[in-house]
C-alpha cells in the first residue's frame, strides 16, 4: 500500500526523523504517527486487533439465523436475467 507525499517540506522531515532515529523512512512515519496518537490519549490499533474484530463480527454474523437456504447462485437467478440485467 502506498502513500504520496505531496510536501516537499514534509517529505524531508520524514527522512531528516529517519537518519536521527536511524530507522526506515516507513518506521519513521509510523513511530511519529503511533506518538500522535498516544499524546492525543488514543492507542493506535494494531491491523491484527483489526483483523480480530472483522473475524468476530463475521462469527456474529453466521451465527444469525438464516431466513432462506438458497444459494448465492439461486438468489442471483431469482434476481438478474441471462444478461445480467436485473429482472
């Protein structure tokens, strides 16, 4: 996944972190993106913390009672023609 710095000014702070710190250009952002966060009393979630919560949720979500036993397949017949064009 990418990211475009449009700021010169902001890129070279980036870099000017990443040479002091001595770490990447990527850990620099992140570190001073996580301490934002921290100093504005936030803590950052972690993607597998996301990741969890999207599992859960979708365990939630199977767990409903079904309404119809049709399949994806059935349901789209029922829906849209040969040409896919709804009915």
């Amino acid at each position: 996944m990418g990211i475009s710095i449009k700021r010169a000014e902001t890129e070279a702070l980036a870099r000017q972190v990443a040479e002091a710190t001595g770490v990447s250009l990527t850990d620099a952002i992140h570190n001073a993106l996580a301490d934002t966060l921290k100093a504005l009393g936030l803590e950052p979630q972690a993607q597998t913390d996301r990741y969890a919560e999207i599992e859960a949720w979708l365990r939630e979500v199977d767990a409903r009672p079904r309404i119809s036993d049709k399949t994806a397949a059935e349901i789209d017949a029922e829906l849209y023609d040969e040409q896919g064009l709804p009915r």
